[in-house]
C-alpha cells in the first residue's frame, strides 16, 4: 500500500515537473513577443533597475498544473464524496489566489502601472476569496472551527465568530506575506518549494494523501519554475504565482487544522512581512527608516549582500523551521 502510493507520489511529482519545465520555456519567449515584462520599482535597489521587462506572470503555469491535477484527483477520488470535496475546495480556492494574482500583473504590465492593483481592491478581493473558503470548510466539509496547539496536539474549539476572524487573518496574511517574499531572482520558489514539502508530509503523518499529493504536485511544478528563475532570471511568477503559493500553503494548513504550525512553516514569509511593517510604524514614529530598504532582503541586498546569499541562507532556515514543523507537527 505505501510502496503504491509512494510510487503514484513520483509519477505525479514527475509529470508535473515536465509540465512546469515544457511550458515555462514555451512562455518565455511569448511573453518577450507580447512584451509582458517586470516593470521594476525605482525606488528599490539600483541593481533591480536592470531585470525591467524580464517575462513575469509565470505563476500562470502553476495554476494550469493545480487545475489539471485537482480534476485528476477528484475523479481518482469520486467515490469518497468527503476527500473529492476537500480537494476540490483546496484546488479552485488557491487558484482564486491566483486569479486576484492574475488580475494585479494584468494591471502592471498591460497598464505599464508599477503599482498594479488597486491594494483596497486587492485586499478585499482576497478578502472574498477566504469568506468563501471558510464557509465551504464549516459548511461543506462540515470541519469544526478548531485549531491543534502543535507539539501537545491539543485540539482547541473556538466559537465560530472568533475561528472566522482568525483563519481570515491567517488566510490573508500568509498570502500577503509570501507575496512580499517575491523580491529576489528564485527567493519565493526556493522557500515555497521547503514549506510545500514540509506541508506535505505532514498531511501525510496525518492520514490526508491525497492533499500531500497535491502539496507534492505544486512543489515539483515550482521546482520546475525555479529553473528558469534562478539569478539571473529568466521569467518571474509574479503575483500570479506568489498568491498562489500563499493561498495553498494557507488552505492546506487550514484544513489540516494546522494553523499555528504556519509559523514555523512560513517563517521567512512572516519575517518578511514583519520587517515591512516595522518599517511602516518607525517611519510613521521616528520620522526615519529602521532598515534601508524593507522587506528585509532588500535591506540585506543593500547592506552588500549577492542575491544568491539571501536565497541560500533563506533557504537554509526555512528547511530548518520546516524539519522542526514536521517534528513536532
């Protein structure tokens, strides 16, 4: 039975790294022709100023991937209603992630506006995305609002009020954060790829299969991304696939009751998305800016680090916090 599912793991893991790998390099170059470049911020690093028009909105790949996938598995699973709902509910609500993604780098680059979506529009757009998720976890896959204190593995009921305003906070805050991430040539894949892994594990420790299947498939279409990513990069996701990436590792962890475990599973994201606001209250209280530039690798980019060291050493704690996260998970 393990030994089946191990080698149905490698299979889907398989295809869909050279579905990532195939289509990746087919969209380079159509990107270029279309002219869907990065537009790069000029108030970032000087060195950033150079990857203006590098093909973006390659996270399109990795939604087509989940899609096809998620359908897969849902009629693999037919005959489980509860399984194939669980699925389907954690495939299309990453996906609408994305789509909100979609819409921001439509903007960008169609628009040529830096700034892309409207961030209210935004917010509330992932705001309806997470309403949506969240009923369809009380209502129709029946989940009671709990949450499982890791390490004791404590399950903890809280009212439905107090479960809907937290798994909200967690839901766009995961997303906003692993966005923030996105600053850096193979950054977010290299740390989205670790928590994907460590996610799926723990789905499997816990029994859920075919939601590791799912973790697994988007790990190796990220993989297959990261490729054509790595310093110097030769397309970006883009807020398409960044929100993405937020929204499964979000919804997974969500289902899986596993919400606290986010912490230590998308620990650089968090650290990320931190040091953003601390920038944000210093300048608003001290009138000066904590870091050069935040988030925070951009500061460490500014202070002489090569973009290369920020990634590896990003990397190096996330497997570190992640390894933990399945210990103690």
């Amino acid at each position: 039975m393990i030994t089946n599912i191990l080698l149905q793991i490698v299979i889907y893991m398989s295809i869909s790294l050279v579905f990532s790998l195939v289509f990746e390099k087919m969209l380079i170059p159509i990107l270029k022709k279309k002219k869907v470049g990065q537009n790069e911020r000029y108030d970032g690093p000087r060195s950033h100023l150079k990857k203006a028009g590098t093909p973006t909105m390659g996270g399109i790949v990795m939604l087509i991937t989940i899609l096809i996938f998620t359908v897969i598995f849902a009629i693999t699973n037919r005959s489980n209603v509860s399984v194939m709902q669980l699925i389907l509910i954690v495939g299309l609500t990453s996906v609408g992630f994305g789509l909100i993604g979609f819409i921001d780098d439509y903007k960008k680059v169609i628009k040529h506006n830096t700034e892309g979506l409207n961030p209210k529009l935004k917010m509330i757009g992932l705001f309806i995305i997470s309403a949506i998720f969240i009923y369809l976890v009380l209502e129709v896959l029946k989940f009671a609002p709990t949450i499982v204190i890791p390490i004791v593995h404590i399950a903890f009921e809280l009212p439905v009020w107090l479960y809907i305003i937290f798994t909200i906070f967690v839901l766009l805050g995961t997303t906003n954060a692993v966005n923030l991430t996105d600053g850096i040539d193979g950054l977010n894949g290299s740390v989205s790829t670790i928590a994907l892994i460590a996610l799926g594990i723990i789905s499997a420790k816990m029994g859920n299969i075919a939601l590791s299947m799912i973790l697994f498939v988007v790990a190796a279409s990220t993989v297959g991304f990261l490729s054509y990513n790595f310093h110097p990069a030769k397309i970006f996701m883009g807020d398409t696939g960044s929100l993405f990436l937020g929204g499964i590792l979000a919804v997974s962890s969500i289902v899986l009751q596993q919400h606290l475990l986010l912490l230590l599973i998308c620990f650089i994201p968090v650290i990320e998305a931190l040091s953003d606001i601390l920038q944000l209250l210093w300048v608003k209280v001290k009138k000066k800016r904590l870091f050069k530039m935040a988030p925070i690798h951009h500061h460490l980019e500014l202070t002489g680090w090569r973009e290369s060291k920020v990634v590896t050493v990003f990397s190096i704690i996330t497997f570190v916090m992640c390894t933990i996260a399945v210990l103690i998970a």
